[in-house]
C-alpha cells in the first residue's frame, strides 16, 4: 500500500561553494499527491523533473532561511510553473522578508513574463500568481494534509551590530498523517529545535565540519584571498552558525528521533565521501543514520 507521505532530497549540497553531482538545498515532500517545496537552492527545478513531478502543481513552498543556497532556483521554479499554466497561486512561506523577496523574484521574471504574454502564450500576470508570506514561530501551517509549526535556530545569532537580531532563520516540523518529519534548516545547537523535533520520524539536518570547510577553500586558494578580518568572520559564522558533527548526534539522541538524514553537506577537500562524518554522528546517535544523496527518497 502506498504511503501517505513521501520525501525526496532534491538537492544535498551546502552552499555557496557549487558541488559536481548535487544542488544545492531544496526538498520535495509529497502528502496525498499534493507537493510541499521546502527550501529552493540553485538546481531545484531541474531536481524536480527528475522525480516526474509536475511543476506546474507545485504551489506550497517553504524557506528556512534567505541564503542565496536556499532560495537562487526559486524565481526560476514559480517561473517554470507560471509557464505550464498555473494560475492558482503559489505561496512562499518563510521568515521575515519572504514577501519582499518573492516580490522581487516576481520583478526579476516579469520582462520574460511580459514577452510572452505579448507573444500569445499567457495572459495572467505574475504577480497575480505569486504571494510570499512574513511567518513567525509556533504553527504556521495547516490544511488538510499537515500541520506545519517553525522555530527560529541560531543560524544568526552571532551577528552583532546592526545585524543584530535582523536576520531570521527557521527550523520546521512536518506533521503528517503517518510521520513526522523536522528540518533542521542552517543552525548551531538549539534548545529550541531539539524541542521542536522531539520524537521525529525523521530528522533531516544541516551537516557541517568546520576543519572541512577551512581546508577546502585553502585547497582551492579561497582562503588565501580573504583578509584576516573576514577570515575570522567565515570561522566564526561556521562554528556558531552551524551544526557540527557531534552536535548533530547529540540533538538528535536528546531529541529521541528515529532516523538522522544528513543533508545540506559542506563540500570535503579531497574526498566526496561522507560516511566517516555518519559515523562520527553515530558516537552520539544511535538510531539509524543516512547520508543523503540527491533525488533519495524517504
């Protein structure tokens, strides 16, 4: 018998840096045939087809966060919908600035949309299409199928300054008929996702190595460009603003979840293997642990 849900990883990789064999962020959970995006990195459209999903009935869409590695194929996806047809709206869920960001998602494609309505082929604007929403935390979703609730993480809490609590980054938990299914989204430790992903299914997290990411952009002489200052600024944000391996096991074993889905995984230097980061996160976990590939589905 065919589940009620199903989740496919669209795309595993952690951004900025581009990965050969994996998009960036994006995930596609499917709840009696109707499709929730969440996340929409660079390459989530072309994911998508993969999967024999129709674009064009794609019409829930939530953001963790506004890194361009969550957000650059998300113009690209509401245009590719808007060009098969879809006229019933298509809503961005996501933190403080989603609207303004799906509003200039909507300016970015409207020159081409505006071609093509003169060309014949369409004739509903965008804008009348496309609608992002400013969510808080606690429940932001509900239809028929889930329930949908948000907690803000420390992906941000180190800014100081006028950054200073600016910046809003979520973590969500997916009720579904059969599961629940929590994304970590970018984030640190968090009392609060621990909380929010108590007794979880799955939990699908962030995955980072901070030596991993200093060696790879001295391998590829990144590292070597940066001044000291944004040196110490990149370190920084990657040992405060992310989650660690051995954090990863602990949230998940204080959490009680059943499955560890290692995701959004920062590029390695020399090696695109992963599984010793797996067992690294099975010293504290242990429960079943998978180191996502993309279009794995769940």
């Amino acid at each position: 018998m065919k589940k009620p849900s199903s989740l496919i990883t669209l795309g595993t990789s952690a951004g900025p840096s581009l990965t050969p064999g994996r998009a960036q962020t994006s995930h596609l959970l499917t709840v009696n045939e109707t499709y929730y995006i969440v996340d929409a990195g660079d390459g989530v459209a072309r994911r998508l087809a993969r999967t024999g999903a129709d674009v064009r009935e794609v019409g829930i869409i939530f953001l963790t966060h506004h890194h361009d590695d969550h957000t650059a194929g998300l113009s690209t996806l509401m245009s590719l919908a808007w060009d098969r047809q879809r006229t019933e709206p298509i809503n961005v869920y996501g933190p403080p600035r989603t609207k303004e960001l799906v509003d200039a998602a909507v300016q970015y494609c409207s020159i081409s949309a505006d071609i093509r309505i003169a060309d014949g082929g369409r004739s509903v604007p965008l804008d009348k299409v496309f609608f992002g929403h400013d969510v808080g935390v606690g429940e932001v979703f509900q239809d028929k199928n889930i329930r949908v609730s948000s907690t803000e993480n420390t992906h941000f809490s180190f800014h100081a300054g006028e950054a200073s609590g600016r910046y809003k980054s979520y973590s969500y938990r997916f009720e579904t008929p059969d599961r629940v299914i929590v994304f970590t989204g970018d984030t640190g430790f968090s009392d609060a996702v621990t909380a929010l992903a108590k007794d979880a299914d799955i939990l699908v997290t962030e995955t980072s190595s901070c030596d991993e990411r200093k060696n790879r952009m001295i391998d590829d002489g990144t590292w070597q460009k940066m001044q000291v200052a944004e040196q110490e600024g990149i370190m920084r944000q990657a040992t405060q603003g992310h989650m660690g391996l051995d954090n990863i096991g602990k949230l998940a074993s204080q959490a009680g979840v059943k499955k560890v889905v290692l995701s959004h995984l920062t590029r390695r230097a020399k090696t695109a293997d992963y599984e010793p980061w797996a067992e690294e996160v099975r010293k504290h976990f242990f429960g079943e642990v998978v180191v996502a590939e993309d279009l794995m589905e769940f």
